[in-house]
C-alpha cells in the first residue's frame, strides 16, 4: 500500500474561480486541472495501489483570487465542506488538510476550530506566503499558538510570490519560484524562532523542500554567525531542518532523492504525487529507480505517514 500526502482536489467554485483568473490573465490552463473529480482522483489511486490520499489545494493563485478578505474567508470554508465531504463519502481513502485563509488572524482561529472539531481535518494546508508576508511574520503567531496547542500537522504548498512573478527568464514561474517559495517559508519560520517555540507543531513540506537540500549547508554557515542563533536553533540549524517532513512530488528523480536523503532521515520523508499535476505512477516508477533498499521505500511510501497521520491511517490499514 501506498499513502499520498500531496494530492490536490478543487471545490466546483474554486476551479471555476481559478480558470476565470487565469483567463482574465491570458495564462494556459492546466489540461489536468480543468478535467479533475473525485472520481478520477479514486481512479487515479486505485490504478496505482494508493490506499490513501491526503486532500489539499494547489495554493496558486491563493484563495482570494484577488476578491478581497472576505472571499478569502468563504473560499476556505466552501473547499473544506467540499474536501469533508469527499472523506465522508469514499470511507478510507482520503483524509484531508484543511486551508485556512490566514489574510484574517480571527477568521482564521474560527476555521481552525471549525476544521479539527467539525470537519474532522487531519491538519491545515497552508501556502508558504501570504501576499507580501511568509509565515514566520508576527502577524501569524496566534494562529501557530493554537495550532500547537492541539498538536496540529501543519503542510504547507508553494506558490509564486507576487514580487517574483514577472521575472521573466524563459521559464514558466512554477519551475524556478515555486520550489525556491519553499525553501523562503522555511527559512521564515527558522529565523524567526516559530520552529523551535512551537515544538508540538509537525510540519510537512512540499517538494523534498524545495532548494533546502541544496542550500542547506549554506544556510547552516551563515546563519551559525548570528547572535541570536540559541533561540531559533538551539540544538544547531541543520538539526531544527531534520525535525521537518518532506513529501517526494515532483522530486523523486534520483539526483533529487540522493540530496534529500542525504540531508534528512529517512524517516522523515513521505510520498506525495502532485496529483493531478502529475500522474502518479511516474511518481512511484521514480521513486522506485532511485536506488532504496525495500525496507527504505516501504517507510517512504507507508509507514513514515501512518506515524504521521496516526487516526486516519491507522483506520485504513486496520
């Protein structure tokens, strides 16, 4: 059996308010995006042995879709009565983390309450930026605070930050800023000491965690200088980045894997697909071909989930 930590869904109104705002931007739709349903979702894993699919959304452009706070606000509570109700009708195979709108601390704090209590969520999906802000920002501390207070699994996803989305050097945004968006979110929440506060938080990020593997060591030197580093790193830099979760989508190609499990243990990797983004048997051929033992790839693709996911799995392996 395999668990998908990263696999995408899209409420009717979101989808639809995503390919407005795209159309109104001239920009390509993804063919995979514009066709998505649970059903194809079901398909998807039943054809490659999936026995669980964690739902999030693709946090690009971000929940508002420039509509203002309030949308914001609906948006978040119409994808997680649709992602619920997936969980509600196909039993066992799918578990769910909540999005929270974040661009209002007090809405926020009423839709985490109303995910875990209500909805049942397995965690919150957040987005690596917020407009102008990353998620080591003060403005975000009650939301960590209450996240931590009930021990929450925190997953973020990428998008392409507003200052950086012009940048134009021959490639899509996606392929340049999406996986450096991640490492950004990670280094936001280091320095500004949220990791090593707020302890009972697991996190999980996206995309082997985007440059980090590369960047790490670089990281580790520089930020070893500073004054402050006892009170975001005290146990060492590179330490606070092996106590994180990394999923495997769209980095499960050898070179990426040798990077990643060279840096972090291994049990703190977890399959994702990137579903419907990318089919999910080319994500498992990849992993598979980069060289784990069987041991290894059974912790990447099960076991290292079920820990981390505990109630969810747990019903499903039972």
């Amino acid at each position: 059996m395999i668990i998908d930590t990263h696999h995408h869904f899209y409420a009717p109104v979101y989808q639809n308010a995503w390919l407005d705002w795209e159309d109104a931007r001239r920009l390509p739709h993804y063919p995979s995006q514009r066709s998505w349903s649970p059903a194809k979702s079901v398909e998807e894993m039943d054809e490659n042995n999936i026995s669980l699919a964690v739902l999030s959304l693709a946090s690009t452009p971000g929940l508002w879709f420039d509509s203002g706070r309030q949308a914001a606000i609906n948006m978040a509570r119409i994808c997680n009565e649709y992602g619920a109700a997936m969980v509600r009708d196909h039993p066992g195979r799918f578990g769910l983390f909540a999005a929270l709108p974040m661009v209002d601390i007090d809405a926020t704090l009423t839709e985490v309450e109303y995910a875990f209590d209500v909805l049942k969520a397995d965690g919150v999906g957040l987005q690596t930026n917020y407009g102008d802000r990353w998620p080591g920002d003060p403005a975000f501390r009650p939301v960590f605070e209450e996240l931590n207070r009930r021990k929450a699994l925190v997953y973020f996803h990428p998008l392409v930050p507003t200052c950086c989305a012009n940048i134009n050097i021959g490639a899509f945004p996606a392929v340049i800023e999406v996986p450096h968006d991640t490492s950004r979110a990670i280094v936001s929440l280091l320095l500004s000491g949220t990791f090593a506060q707020y302890r009972n938080i697991r996190w999980l990020f996206s995309h082997g965690g985007g440059t980090v593997p590369v960047l790490a060591a670089r990281m580790e030197y520089f930020f070893n200088l500073r004054p402050d580093k006892q009170s975001f790193a005290p146990d060492g830099v590179m330490r606070e980045l092996q106590r994180l979760y990394y999923d495997t989508a769209n980095a499960a190609g050898s070179a990426s894997m040798a990077a990643i499990s060279k840096l972090f243990p291994i049990s703190q990797i977890v399959f994702g697909s990137d579903f419907p983004y990318l089919p999910i048997d080319a994500q498992i051929d990849q992993l598979e071909s980069a060289g784990f033992s069987s041991e290894q790839l059974q912790a990447i693709e099960f076991k290292n989930a079920t820990a981390l996911l505990n109630k969810t799995v747990s019903g499903v392996a039972g």
